[in-house]
C-alpha cells in the first residue's frame, strides 16, 4: 500500500546554461501538511510547476498516489489540486457564479455542483457575500475563493502557492484556519509561504530548497534542534550593512545576513563565535548593541541559504 501521496524523484529542470533544479527528491506522506521553503531563485517555483504539469522535467519523476504526471496526466491531475499565487477568477462574476464555472469545468452539475459549492463558501467563511462580483472583493476574499476553485474537484493533494501574499492579517487567518481544517480532514498540502510563522503553524514537515535540491529536511522542530548547539545574534551597527556582512561573510562556520542597519549572524557547532566575529566588524562599522537570539525555524533557514525568507 502506498504510503506517499506526492513523490519526486530526480526532477531536474535546465534553462539553458542555467541548471533550476538539480537531481531532486522529496515525498509527502498521506494526509500530512509539507512547507517548501526556499529563497529567490532557489527552483522553488520551477519545481512547483513541474509537480503540477505546467512545466515537463528534463529527468525525474513526480507521482501523486503512484500516477506519474507526465506518462498518466489525467489519472494523476484528477488527484490534485493547485492554488497559484496569482488570483485566477473572474471578476465579473460573483463568488458563487466562479465556484459554478470551475465545477462545470470538472463535469459537475446539478445538486452536486450546488451542494459542493455551498460547502465550499462555508469553508472560507463567505457564504454570506456569495453573490457578490469578485471584483468587488478585497485581496484577501479573493484568494479565499481562489482557494475553494481549486477544491471543486475534491482532490486528495493540495498544492497552495504563497496563498496569502498581499492580504490583511483577518484574512490570512481565515486562510490558515481553512487550510488547517482540509488537514485535519485528511487532506495532504503541500505549502510555500514568505511568510515562517505560517509555516510553523500549518506545516508538519519542512523542505528547504537552495540552488535546486532539497539541502534540509524535517519537523520545524528537529531543523531548530539540529541548531541549537550553535548559536545566534543580532548586531545592530554604524556603517555599510553589505560591506560588514561581507566581512562578517569571511569567517568559516558562520552565515550571515544584513537588513537595515542590523546584522543577524548564526553558527551550528563549535565554540562561541561571538568574539571572531566582533573582530571582523573592528574597523568596518562601529557596533552599537549586540543581543542573543534563541534559534527558531528562520535562524535554520538563514543559517543555510545565508539569506531570510522574505528577502
């Protein structure tokens, strides 16, 4: 009996000289909630397109419940869902009329498109502005219906895409809890967010990607361990960011990055660092403060890829 509901293995994407995804591999168990997590330009959005049949791989494989996308695409896209990061619907249309439009799309009619639709407005919480164009929506209700279009079907893998970019903090909310509740009711998700708190919230297990492989993988809670034995700091200076990190940058074992006037500086192993690194800055900036920080999901992440999420 097969155990993973979404398995790539060897995907690897080329364009031209440039090599967006190298050899990766990854598997999400049934009914389990999976971040990907990766900064720009890391293949991210190169593997999430080829997962979901936009993009052929040049080598490699992507299955969802054992249907290979490209060899058995039909078997294998009834089993999935996708929820892109820009709003696909019609704005002239009401809420409910997009979610009618996408079940026909599907061979929905009827009571059944009816009764999907309803439960559907129930879950992102608009059943009572249901009859209102789209258009008219704010950002956030907009992407709670772009939510729901790609629920029609039902499928068992869900592939949310930066699902809540740009929307208020009530809105995002609703997101989550919806997002929450397919999982609790057994759905698989799989979720790439700007945003880590999302990530800690929603996700079981976490994959980061950098430069096209998969470079960690684990609980939030196993990748923040595995950190703990180092350490973190935030170092608030006078001077040039870029040119103190690059100096910082130098030091063997330690990942920097800068924002602002400030400089977030981790390493995993080995003794304090602290003092190499105060060193470094000694006639590259003038250091105002200087604070530990207790390693979280974004200090792994940094620590690994030497940049933040949101860069």
């Amino acid at each position: 009996m097969l155990t993973s509901a979404l398995e790539c293995e060897g995907l690897t994407k080329r364009y031209g000289d440039l090599l967006a995804v190298d050899d990766l591999k990854f598997s999400i168990g049934r009914g389990e909630a999976y971040g990907l997590l990766g900064p720009n330009g890391s293949g991210k959005s190169t593997t999430i397109s080829m997962i979901v049949g936009v993009l052929t791989p040049d080598a490699g494989t992507v299955r969802v419940h054992g249907h290979d996308v490209d060899r058995h695409p039909r078997q294998a896209k009834t089993l999935l869902g996708y929820v892109p990061q820009e709003v696909a619907l019609y704005p002239d249309l009401t809420g409910r009329e997009n979610l009618r439009y996408f079940c026909r799309l599907y061979g929905l009619r009827g009571r059944e498109a009816k009764d999907r639709v309803t439960a559907l407005l129930d879950l992102i919480g608009l059943a009572d502005r249901a009859d209102e164009l789209v258009g008219r929506y704010s950002g956030g209700m907009q992407r709670r219906v772009n939510i729901a279009a790609g629920l029609v079907h039902e499928p068992s893998v869900l592939v949310l895409d930066e699902p809540t970019v740009g929307v208020d903090p009530q809105s995002r909310n609703a997101i989550l809890e919806s997002v929450e509740r397919l999982v609790a009711d057994g759905m698989t998700v799989l979720y790439t967010s700007h945003y880590m708190e999302e990530v800690e919230r929603i996700c079981d297990r976490v994959g980061i990607i950098d430069q096209g492989r998969i470079i960690a993988q684990g609980t939030p809670r196993e990748l923040v361990a595995d950190l703990a034995e180092g350490g973190r700091v935030e170092i608030d200076i006078e001077g040039d960011v870029k040119i103190a990190a690059a100096a910082v940058a130098e030091l063997p074992g330690v990942s920097v990055a800068g924002h602002g006037s400030q400089l977030q500086v981790s390493w995993t192993e080995g003794a304090d660092r602290l003092a190499g690194v105060l060193s470094a800055l000694d006639g590259v900036a003038t250091v105002i403060r200087t604070e530990a920080v207790r390693p979280t999901l974004e200090t792994v992440f940094l620590h690994l890829t030497g940049t933040s999420l949101r860069d």
